[in-house]
C-alpha cells in the first residue's frame, strides 16, 4: 500500500488510511483475519459477551461471500518509502444499508460495527516513531473517524452511517459527537431486538404493507415496506445485517412515519404486527437465514410419534429453552428468522408502539446500546 493518495497526515508527521478490504491485495488478505479476529474478539471482551470461533469463521465467509465489508486502519511515518510497509493498526466491519431523512425519503448508508484499534499494533507504531515525528493530540480513533466521513463524502449514495453504541464508551462517544454524531438516549431512542419474529402477528386485524422499489439504494440485502391509508404512513427500511459476535446473518429495521400514528394501540398494534408479518414473509422468501451455521432448526416430529421420542426430539433441539411465551416461541410451520434489531432514534411513540409487538432492549454484555448516525449530506432523495 504505497499510493500517496489514500493517506491523510497528520500533525506531527503521523500519516493514516482507511482503506476498504480488496480480497485480490495478498496483503490484505494476510491482515484482514487478524484484525477481525482481534476486533471482534476485542469488543467482545470490553463488553463482557461471549467470542465464538464458529461465529468468527461464519464472519470471514460472509465476507468473501460479499455480505460483509470490512475497511482496514492503515498507519506509516514514513509514506515515501515504498519498502516501508504500513502498520494495520485495526479495523472496522461494515455492509451497506438505508434509511429515511425527515420527509419519508430513502437513502442509501453504511453501518458501522466492531470498530478497533488494537494495542500490539500500537506499540509496534510508538515503537518506530522517528525522533522528528509525534502522534497527533487528538486520539487516533478520532482522526481514523475523520478521514472515513471525509472519504463517504466523496460517494454520493451513502448519505447515513449508522452504528451502535455503549453510551459509558467515553472514547467512542467522544469521537462520534465531535464528527456531529445524533445519539440515541433511552427517554425516547433504543436499539431493540427480537429474539425470534413473534408469532401471533396475525392475530390482530391484517392491513396492507407494499414491498418497495427503492431504487439506487436498492441491493438484495435490502428492501423497504410501507403501509399507508391516506392518513397512517409506517415505513421500515430493512438489510441484512450481521450478528458478528456471533457469526449469524441479522436483519436491521429503522422505521419512518409521518407523524400520524394511531392514537388507539390497537389498531397501532395492528399496524406494526403487519409490517413486522411483511418484513418476516420477504426475509424468508430471500432466505436470510438459510446458512446452515446461522440458526437453529425447530423440532421435526412425527405426527404419530411416541411420547419418548417427541421429549427426545424436544429435548436435543431446545434444551433449557422448552418453556417461552406465545410471542417468542418457535413454530413448527415457520422457518426460523434469524435474531432482528430495530433501531429507533428520537422516537418514543414508535419505541413504545414496537415494545407492545414483543420488542425489547437490546444488550450486548450487560451494556444498554443505543442507537446513533452521521448525517453526511442533506438534500432531496429518492422519494418512497
């Protein structure tokens, strides 16, 4: 990696580069499994969850696969020695997604996840700083967060970077509020998740949800519902995301309305169960969730088996999750969908609304996360 082009110096002499994972550069593909490794690894740790070999290799095969990007933290103090190899300090993993601005319009974005600068790479770095040079004031997760808006700004249809985040983070928080960040507070903001779709969607009055064209945003691991009577608006943009600690394909919702939702919870209920129905049918028909290693198959029992065999059958696929309740638990006519988030920002009403449908607060390691995006351009979009 020596094209002057990608790197960004900084004061002191320090030059840095984020560069997009190329699975044809040998050198990347020599780093890419050791930083993904540490990262996920890494925030894992933080956090308190648990880091999955299976799940990691599940990760590196969604990205060759093309469902994961990962861009790479570049570091060199010296960018005119071509012999001089770059340091990769961490990395971030990514896929492309949408959202909706103010007015319901959809645009395309990026999420941003396990985002890491790894300590034996820093070392190395201080290490071979040259007597004349200095590390920049600002942290370098800071200046790294820097170049790579600087750099999705020069794409036109990523408007929105989306991401998580674990509010006690003072580091993160810090550099994403100093690019400008909107970050979600739980008065009225949260990242929710389903464990499983609920399964009494269709228990309420069914509405009409549209499956959209969306356009220059659209990818096949993306789409967008809409459910609209003249007077309600309720629209999701949903992609396909990753659980990476994990290792299991997830889908993410953020949902858009025009300010008149439903004062009767019912019938806001209904609304929701019908989208939520919508978003289920047309993950299952684009199969999200088919690998073999990403989710776990219902009970396959005969009709006619004995009692031994249905408790043994129960037994080996559930384990100790033979008792849920009626909007968690698994059915023997539906496919399992893989573990949904939901991502609401400065909206309580819908907050509320998808926590009656059987959402609830997403934690990772005992942490609350909330919700944040950068804005990075504003104007007229593709309109829905």
């Amino acid at each position: 990696m020596t094209d002057f082009e990608h790197w960004h110096e900084q004061p002191g002499g320090l030059h840095l580069a984020v560069v997009p994972f190329n699975k044809d550069n040998p050198d990347h593909r020599e780093a890419v499994a050791n930083v993904m490794h540490a990262s996920i690894q890494t925030i894992a740790q933080v956090h308190g969850a648990s880091f999955s070999e299976r799940g990691f290799r599940n990760n590196m095969r969604a990205l060759y696969r093309g469902d994961l990007e990962v861009d790479l933290y570049l570091a060199k103090w010296e960018v005119c020695q071509p012999k001089s190899k770059p340091i990769y300090l961490g990395a971030a993993i990514k896929w492309k997604t949408a959202g909706f601005d103010e007015m319901g319009n959809i645009h395309g974005g990026i999420y941003d996840e396990d985002i890491c600068i790894h300590k034996p790479q820093l070392r190395q770095l201080i290490k071979l700083k040259p007597r004349d040079k200095a590390f920049p004031k600002r942290s370098l997760a800071e200046c790294f967060d820097q170049i790579k808006l600087q750099d999705l700004l020069q794409q036109d249809d990523l408007w929105y970077r989306f991401g998580e985040i674990d509010p006690d983070n003072t580091t993160m928080m810090r550099s994403l509020l100093q690019n400008d960040a909107l970050i979600g507070t739980p008065q009225d903001s949260a990242v929710l998740e389903f464990k499983r779709f609920p399964n009494n969607l269709l228990d309420t009055i069914p509405m009409d949800v549209e499956i959209m064209d969306m356009g220059r945003a659209s990818t096949p691991n993306i789409f967008a519902t809409r459910l609209s009577d003249g007077i309600i608006d309720i629209r999701f943009a949903v992609t396909k995301g990753q659980a990476t600690a994990a290792g299991k394909p997830r889908p993410d919702m953020r949902p858009w309305h025009n300010g008149n939702l439903p004062e009767d919870p019912a019938i806001l209920h209904a609304a929701l169960a019908s989208s939520m129905n919508a978003i289920q049918n047309k993950i299952l028909d684009s199969e999200w969730g088919s690998q073999s290693e990403a989710i776990a198959s219902n009970p396959i029992i005969p009709l006619r088996a004995l009692r031994p065999e249905v408790l043994r059958d129960l037994c080996t696929s559930c384990a100790s999750d033979l008792v849920a309740s009626p909007e968690t638990r698994g059915s023997t006519f539906i496919p399992p969908i893989p573990e949904a988030h939901v991502f609401v920002i400065k909206d309580k009403p819908m907050l509320d609304g998808l926590k009656a449908i059987g959402a609830q607060n997403r934690t990772f390691g005992g942490k609350l996360m909330m919700p944040g995006v950068n804005e990075i351009r504003s104007r007229q979009g593709l309109i829905l």
